[in-house]
C-alpha cells in the first residue's frame, strides 16, 4: 500500500501528520510575500518539515486509511508498518527516496535523516486556487511624459509680436500699467489653468495605471487551477481563536480512577495538568500541560522525560 497520498490528504487540513515508527511532517504557515528582484507576488503556503523523533502513534493516519480503504485500525496499522520497512530499507540501501507531492528523504554522512519539501504542492486550504505570478513594475516616468506633452498641447502659445514705440503723448495719467496689469492678470490665469489641467491629468494617469494592475492581479486569480490526483472530503472553513494544539501525555489508562489519582498528583506537583475525554479504546488520557506552539511542548515534554515521566510523550490534536 502507497501510504504517501493518504500523508498529503492529512497534510491539507492537520499540521501534524505521524507515520508510527518512521516520523512525523509538520506544517507551518508561511505568509504572501514578493520577490523584489522579478516582481514576482506568492500567494501564503504550507512549509513542510520532517521530524524523525516524533514516531509515537497518534492514530490520525491509521484512521484515516483505515476509513479510506474500508478496512479495520488493526490492518491498517500493519499496512503502515510494512510500507516503513520498505522505506528504511530504500534509505539504507540507495540512501535516499521521494514521497510523491510531499518531498524528499536521504541519509546525510551521520545517517540522519534530511528532508527536502516539494515546492509545487501547496497544503494550505485558503490558497487554493492561488498560484504565483509576475507583475511588471509600473514605469512612471511614462506617465509623466504623457502629461507634460498633454500640457503642452493644451496650453495656448503665445507668438511674440514686433513691439511698435509709440511716442507718448503727454498726460498727467499712466494708462500703460493699467494694460500691464492686464496682461499679468491673463498670464497669472493661464498658469492657474494650465497647473490645474497638470493636476487632473496626473490623477488620471494613476488611476489608470492601478486599474491596470488590479484588473491583471483577478486575471491571474481566476485563470489559476489547483488540482488534486485524489479527492479529499469536503472541508468548511471557519474562523476560530487559536487554540492549544500540542500536548504532553503522562498516560492513557483503562480505569478511570488511577487517571483522576495521577490527575491529582500533577496539579500538587506545579502543573497545569488536564484530563480529556476517553479516547475510541475506551482509556482515559491525563495530559501533564497544553502549549500553543511545538517548540514549547517539545522543551517541556524534554524536561518531563528528564526528571518526571520517561514515557512521556508529545500529542498534536485540537481539543
């Protein structure tokens, strides 16, 4: 059984997704951003990254092929367990392999794992129907050049005409200041009028040119496809407060008396300890803390293992 296309179902809609006994591929979020250097825009997407530490099983995968393939959680579990003997023994044999639309695994000079991501797939659900584009940078100096040769043309020329000398007669008043005046006033209304055209074009230059650029950006919206090789159940979208996702476990346990005792224990020992919902076994789960981030719970489940609880371990589930 090819379990990589029921890894790249789980990766659209978890951050979290654990192969039992192999490791896990965590997803982070990374926001729009533009390359400056080609003006190219990249709509928000999903890294990918694999952590070989993480093999505890969650039941998340099982499950899901399990549901998938009609089949029972046992057989599916032994399905997964087959296909990563056939992974390690790819690596240990030609040192390296690829999980299709999920990325790359090979063995470094320390025999550790190194994974590389597949860049053409993106898990993220809100970008679907995004792809990347380039849009061209917007010359102004264009623009600028339209409207000084817009000015040009509309502003009225004014032909120097041979200037005749009169001899002035004599009288006590001066009439020419008042045809100076008049010809400063015309000039200073010209100016006004041809200022005011420079203006008008200028703001519809711009509007112009941004009409432009948006009208391509919902081109290239409505043009993009996003295709998927096996289809996934529908997925409804809602907006929600972040919530805790990663958990350090103390135990599972059958009665539901040792898990309020161990309960118990914890909070007098300093921890936000929480107890959850029995699980599909019927086993009753007592969690030493939640941690909004993967970073927090793996320190502390660390330090749990170090001084408390060897057997702890780290769960992903939004509860």
């Amino acid at each position: 059984m090819k379990i990589e296309q029921y890894i790249s179902q789980l990766l659209y809609r978890h951050q979290c997704v654990t192969v039992p006994g192999f490791g896990a591929f965590l997803t982070e979020i990374q926001s729009a951003h533009l390359h400056e250097n080609t003006n190219s825009f990249y709509p928000p997407k999903k890294v990918i990254s694999f952590n070989s530490h993480l093999k505890n099983n969650d039941g998340l995968l099982a499950n899901h092929i399990a549901q998938i393939e009609k089949t029972s959680y046992e057989k599916a579990v032994a399905s997964i367990e087959s296909e990563v003997v056939i992974w390690n023994s790819i690596l240990q044999v030609n040192e390296k392999f690829v999980l299709k639309n999920i990325g790359e695994l090979h063995l470094n000079s320390e025999k550790n794992i190194v994974f590389t991501p597949v860049e053409s797939v993106n898990y993220l659900k809100e970008s679907f129907g995004l792809n990347s584009f380039v849009s061209p940078a917007i010359k102004r100096e264009v623009a600028q050049h339209i409207i000084e040769n817009t000015v040009k043309a509309e502003t009225p020329i004014v032909e120097e005409k041979e200037i005749v000398q009169l001899e002035p007669e004599a009288r006590t008043g001066r009439p020419y200041l008042r045809y100076a005046a008049i010809l400063i006033l015309g000039l200073a209304t010209t100016a006004t009028v041809g200022y005011k055209m420079y203006e008008n074009q200028v703001a519809k230059e711009t509007l112009l040119v941004e009409t432009a650029v948006q009208k391509q950006v919902q081109n290239k919206i409505q043009e993009a496809t996003f295709l998927l090789e096996t289809p996934i159940p529908a997925v409804t979208l809602t907006v929600s407060e972040e919530k805790m996702l990663y958990h350090v476990v103390a135990g599972a346990f059958r009665n539901e008396e040792n898990a309020q005792n161990i309960y118990t224990d914890l909070l007098k020992s300093g921890f936000k300890a929480r107890r959850i919902a029995p699980n599909k076994h019927g086993l009753f789960p007592v969690l030493y803390g939640s941690y909004a981030t993967y970073a927090e719970a793996q320190q502390a489940m660390i330090e749990i293992q170090k001084a408390n609880n060897p057997d702890a371990w780290l769960m992903v589930k939004a509860l």
